[in-house]
C-alpha cells in the first residue's frame, strides 16, 4: 500500500521508495522479495523526502528481520533517499495468506513446497496435511521427517518417489 499524502512528484516518490524495497529479497528464501512473501507493508515519503517503511516479521522472533532492516535501508539510500527507517509491526500477524501467486511460483520452482492458500484450506472438511506435494516431482507420496526444517517456519519433507529431500513453508 502506498500511502498518499501529497503533490504528484511526492506520490512518485513513495511509488518510487515502495518498489525499490519491494526488491528486497529475503535472507533466508533469496529466490523470494519481502514484497512476494507479503511483509512488506507501508512505505511513506514525507514532504522532507524522510521514508517510512513498515515490515511485519513472519514471526516474532525472526531472526531475519534485522538483516530485512539493513538491506531495505541501504537500497533506498543508494537509491538516494537520505532518511529511511524501518518499523516492525506486529499486528495483523503474518499470515501464509499474504504470500503472493508469484511468491508461491517462485517458491515452488526453488525447490520449497509453499503452504496451501486459504480457499484450499477451506476446501476440506478437516484442515489436516496427511502429504505436501514434492516440488521437485509433483508426487503427493511425500512424508515430513522434521517438523523443523533450514528455519523456525518451515519443515523437512522426503519425497518417497524421487527420493529428494524439500523444505515446506508452514501454513499459519
């Protein structure tokens, strides 16, 4: 969202700051933005061209943000704005919903199995993952070794047809 408050060249601004964080990619997923993964915000430009980005963690003790906050303020200042900060929010919590279809491509191309959206959540009388889909097959004969995987919000699935070994990002 970005946030109107101004001239046409202030909402250019603010167009301008929201892309060029939006290109942020994530420390832990690079094949993802934090735009794809839907943390991203809020940016806003005030009169005196001061960015205010807003960033929801995946969850609370992200240890990613930090880095999130460093990479979001050095690409907008290369890109020549001279005050930027970063707010975490924390609420609304970060849902597996905000993830965008291009995120959930690139995720799946990347080998990482992403979560159901809602409407295939809501598709089923009881919302149990008995299998997740190999990403790199598509076999539904998977099973989860580790219900943590490379990080806190996902888990380590084996695919019993390939044999390969995947990451699936938890549905929250």
């Amino acid at each position: 969202m970005v946030t109107s408050t101004g001239s046409v060249g202030h909402v250019d601004q603010q167009t301008r700051a929201w892309a060029i964080a939006a290109t942020v990619p994530d420390p832990e997923l690079p094949v993802v933005t934090i735009d794809d993964l839907g943390i991203l915000r809020d940016v806003t430009v005030d009169c005196q061209q001061r960015v205010h980005v807003r960033v929801t963690p995946t969850y609370s003790g992200c240890p990613a943000m930090e880095t999130i906050r460093d990479d979001v303020v050095e690409r907008l200042t290369c890109a020549g704005f001279r005050h930027v900060a970063v707010e975490f929010v924390l609420a609304p919590a970060w849902t597996t919903d905000w993830i965008t279809a291009e995120g959930r491509r690139k995720l799946e191309e990347y080998g990482v199995a992403p979560p159901p959206t809602a409407a295939e959540r809501a598709a089923g009388p009881v919302a149990l993952t008995l299998s997740v889909r190999c990403p790199q097959c598509g076999s539904p004969d998977t099973r989860e070794t580790s219900r943590f995987g490379s990080t806190a919000c996902k888990s380590l699935w084996q695919c019993r047809a390939c044999r390969e070994p995947f990451d699936h990002f938890k549905a929250i």
